[in-house]
C-alpha cells in the first residue's frame, strides 16, 4: 500500500506499534476541474454542532419522522427540525461521544470512548440507561424488535435489551494484529443482523440470539506483512431487497445473498469509504478516490470517474438520478447515476467531508470535520 496518507486520516490501529512517524507518499488531491453545471443546488439551512477535533469517529446525522438528530464528540446531543435545522432540544451529556446516534424504537442510541452504550429518549433527550460494554464504541447502533446491536472494537457484536440495556447476547470474532480504526456498523433487517469484520469476513448473526447463521469471505488476507494483510470491512453493508452488498480495504466489493450467504459475485476493488447500492447499480468509492459504477447483478463495471483522484472522497450516495459525495476540502459533488459525469458542485463549509451524506425526500444532508450540519437540495437548471 503506498498511500501513508491512510494512517494519519483513518487512525489505522496498530497492537502495540505506531506508523504515524511513516513519511507520507500520498499522492496530491486533483486539482478541480470547471465544467459547466446542470444542476443548481441550494443550501436550506446549516447548524454549527461543534469542532470534531480531526478525530476518527462514527458520529453522524440520523432523520426520523421530520426530526434530525446530531451528536459531537464533547458529548452534545441534540434534536432539530430536519426542515428548517431549528433545535427542539439539546443535551449535554458530558462524556466523549464516539457513534451514533442511532434510532431504535422510541430511544436514541450513542456510544462513548469510555467503552458505554447510552439510550436517550427521541422525544426529550432525556437519559434512559446506560450500559458498559467490553470497549469503545467507533460504529451506529441498530436494533429493532426491542434489541439493540452494538459493535466493540475488540470484535465484539452485542445484543442488548432495548428497554434495560441488559445483556441477551455476544458474539466474538478475533481482531487481527493491525486494522483500520474504526468499524462497520451492524445492518438489522427483521430476524437479521449483518456485520463486517476486520478479518475481511461478513456475517449474518439472528437478531433474538446472536447465533451465526452463515459467513462470507468478502476478502481473504494475503500478503508478507500484517500491512498487506489488512482487509477490514469498514464501511456500513448496503442491504437492498435481498442481496446485501459489502467492500473491504484492500480486498474487494461483493453482492451476498441475504438468505443464503452465497457470494454472488464479487469485484477486487478496495474501499475503506464506503459503497451505495439500488436494484440496478452498486455505487463505490474506492482506496484512490475514483468512483466506480458497477451493474448490481453481477457486477460489471458501468463507468469510473477518475478527476477526483486523492481528494479523500466520503462513501457516494443515491439521490434520484444522481450520486453526491464529499472531499476532504469541504466541497459536494454531484453526479450523474448513467455515466459519471459531473453535474454540480458547491462547498458548503471549509472543513472535510468523510461522513457518507444522508438523503431523505429529496434533501441532503452533510456533516463536516468542524461539527456543521448543512442540508441541501438541487434541481435541473432551466434552460
């Protein structure tokens, strides 16, 4: 792997050892190409939360029933209209925040860097419970059916009580020696729990009793050192109908039956930012920051957009017939869904964009590395 730039930009975690000291042989960000816009993108509102601190964390917005709920990593919760971005309640929880928050039923979930899953009320921000679990939280809670599933950065996968934050399960899968820092966030659908792992392997565990019902190898280590040997499953899987869809760093990007565990096809393709995925098409950002298309029945590559090579790209997402997605100098992207092309761009803020942007009716919304929360909207440009 000759792009250092990883280590300092993804926290890579090493048992004992450090590459921070590694000279950096990046490759420099693309310059920004003009080109002329065929989409006009407005910003409706923006809300300053608070600095991220450069940190690695797995906080990011959630909307749920026109509420937007937005954490730091101070501890500050809050709740605001997802509309016009005004705050319908805030918390100060005075603990370092380091995931979520997620939504399951009528709690809001974060995890903490001193190894604690919290649950709020959605409604009050009032505190419910909290629970220590074996260590810290760096991915989004989920869960349903009164269940919540959590990811520890031991390797971890708990299943606790959603009223009580009492234990009702644990799975365990051994870390390697060095992973990237962080972790993929559990994807619960009914009965089941998808999880990646940092051994390249994704798993289906039951949701009621934490019980394995099939694993894939997304990516099989290989390589003379622990560095090559790196294959995390970092990125959120993408659950659609199913087929759930997962990419690894330095490994490859796969379409898994959901039922079944059967890989359906797979790509080498490595991503440590993430992928997108519809009925159609599988959407990737990959280790060099170019953004691949490929067909989602057996995935064919569609077409590739190299002109924002190194800019340290968030995962693509889906917005109609578009893709959006951020760079590292605080600029959104818009593409388009049948050839890549680039159709607007506008820079919201300053600060990175790493976080994958998230998309209801339409609006976008984007957190940045300084804790500022925009949500925008574009349109065709008249003729």
């Amino acid at each position: 792997m000759s792009r250092l730039w990883l280590a300092p930009l993804l926290s890579i975690l090493l048992t004992g050892c450090s590459m921070f000291g590694a000279k950096d042989n990046a490759d420099p960000p693309a310059e920004l190409v003009e080109f002329e816009e065929s989409l006009e993108v407005e910003i409706l509102w923006d809300l300053s939360v608070s600095s991220s601190d450069e940190k690695f964390l797995a906080i990011r917005p959630i909307v749920r029933d026109g509420k937007l709920y937005i954490a730091d990593p101070d501890g500050d919760v809050a709740a605001v209209d997802a509309m016009n971005g005004e705050v319908i309640w805030e918390k100060d929880l005075d603990t370092e925040l380091t995931g979520g928050p997620g939504l399951v039923g009528d709690q809001l979930l974060l995890g903490t860097g001193e190894a604690e899953l919290l649950a709020l009320d959605a409604q009050s921000g009032e505190e419910r419970w909290r629970r220590r679990v074996s260590s810290e939280v760096l991915s989004v809670p989920g869960g349903e059916s009164g269940i919540v599933v959590v990811r520890t950065t031991d390797g971890r996968v708990l299943g606790v009580n959603a009223g009580t934050g009492e234990s009702r399960w644990n799975f365990d899968r051994s870390v390697p020696v060095l992973t990237l820092r962080g972790n993929g966030s559990p994807v619960v659908n009914y009965s089941q729990v998808f999880v990646g792992f940092a051994n390249g392997k994704l798993a289906c565990l039951a949701l009621e009793s934490g019980s394995l019902i099939w694993e894939a190898a997304i990516s099989i280590p290989g390589g003379r050192t622990e560095l090559e040997r790196v294959v995390d499953i970092d990125a959120d899987p993408v659950l659609v109908e199913d087929t759930i869809y997962a990419g690894s760093f330095q490994g490859g990007v796969a379409a898994v039956s959901a039922n079944s565990g059967v890989v359906l096809w797979k790509r080498e393709l490595s991503t440590h930012a993430g992928l997108d995925a519809s009925w159609r098409d599988v959407y990737v950002s990959d280790a060099e920051d170019h953004i691949w298309a490929l067909d989602a029945t057996n995935g064919a590559t569609l077409w590739q957009q190299q002109t924002l090579h190194a800019r340290r790209l968030s995962a693509p997402t889906i917005v109609g017939d578009y893709l959006v997605v951020g760079d590292l100098e605080g600029y959104l992207h818009w593409l388009s869904r049948d050839d890549g092309r680039m159709l607007a761009r506008i820079r919201p803020g300053r600060d990175g964009i790493h976080t994958k942007p998230l998309v209801v009716d339409g609006v976008v919304y984007v957190f940045d590395r300084n804790g500022r929360v925009t949500a925008l909207q574009a349109k065709p440009i008249s003729d």
